[in-house]
C-alpha cells in the first residue's frame, strides 16, 4: 500500500498468514478413548472401524448392514446424500483391519438381533456418548492418515484411502491407475489379514 502514499494506511497491521497444523491425536489418547466404552459394543466397533477404515463421520452414520462385507473386510459406500457427504454419487470401497472385523462381527450379530432400523450407528446416540470425552468420530480418520503416514504408504494411496480428490494431481490422477482390487491388496500389505477371499 505504500505506492498510495496515505500516511494512515501505512500504520494499518499487515494480516498474519494463515498456519495449518494438523490435528495431533495420538494412538495413547485412542486408546484411553476405548478404554472408557469397553463395555459399550457400539461404540467400541464405531470408533475401530473409523480407526482403520480412514471413514468419514458422516460416511459411518450412513452405514447399514448392506454396506459391510465382514468376511472381506470391506466397507461399500455409496455417497448419495448431498447432505452429509462429500464427492455425491461416488461409490468406493474402504476395509478394516482383523481386530475391527472380530468385534465388527459381534456387534453386527447383536444389531440384527435387537433392532428394526437399517443404519448402525445413529449420530444422535453416538453423540450424545461421545459429549464430554473430548473426543470427537472425526479423530479417528485423522489417526487412520497418521497411522498410514507412519507405516510408509504412499500418501497417493492415502488419498484413495480417504476418499479424496486426485484430480488436482497430473501422476495420480491421468497415470497412476489403481483398482479396487490394487488398493485393497496394498490395504492387506500395510496392516496384514492375509489374501482377498474370491
């Protein structure tokens, strides 16, 4: 603004650039996290699944039963509403690891066995139990890119992980072509459960 040479605005403070740091939420505080619900199967089976799926809140209260396939480990989703998600009208696969899918399983036996809705997890319920942790389901997807971070996986992957745009990426997004079977290969490569079931 100096080339405007008005005393005044020369004393206005510049604005300070914007700093993102990433949200820090350590593998300790989700632990200690879990520890609180070890008697709650809903929530124990929502927050490992959000653990190593790398899914979005609003992706995991969208979750039925058509959605899981336990015995592949691999979550469907089908992003139609506009509402709550991004990317709508996408459809990808997310999977979770062999920890997930043992109290998965338990959990799923139980939903069909003590109700008539289709969603598993209902965000009124699952907020109310989370209000005064200090802990939010969106921490889990966080923790699900550190994890990956720091096992090495190629951050393109990540992104396909996540569910996110390659788009803006010339390599990743014209070159690099990855199927649901690669990803799910390299899933099985990072954090082990064996071969795809055919």
């Amino acid at each position: 603004m100096d080339f405007l040479d008005v005393p005044w605005l020369k004393k206005l403070p510049l604005p300070k650039p914007k700093h993102y740091e990433a949200f820090k939420v350590t593998d300790e505080q989700f632990d200690s996290i879990i520890k609180s619900f070890n008697n709650d199967l809903q929530m124990k089976a929502l927050l490992l699944l959000g653990r190593s799926s790398g899914l979005r809140a609003f992706e995991l209260y969208q979750l039925d039963l058509d959605s899981i396939d336990i015995d592949n480990r691999i979550v469907h989703v089908n992003r139609q509403n506009g509402k709550t998600t991004k990317n709508i009208g996408s459809i990808r696969e997310a999977y979770f690891d062999i920890e997930t899918q043992t109290i998965l399983k338990q959990y799923l036996d139980y939903f069909q066995s003590q109700f008539k809705h289709d969603k598993l997890f209902s965000m009124q319920t699952i907020t109310k139990k989370l209000k005064g942790t200090g802990f939010c389901l969106k921490n889990t997807r966080h923790l699900f890119a550190r994890n990956c971070a720091l096992k090495g996986v190629p951050s393109g992957i990540i992104k396909r992980w996540l569910g996110q745009s390659v788009k803006s990426d010339v390599l990743e997004s014209n070159y690099t072509f990855l199927s649901s079977e690669d990803l799910h290969i390299q899933y099985l490569k990072y954090f082990g459960g064996g071969e795809i079931n055919g």
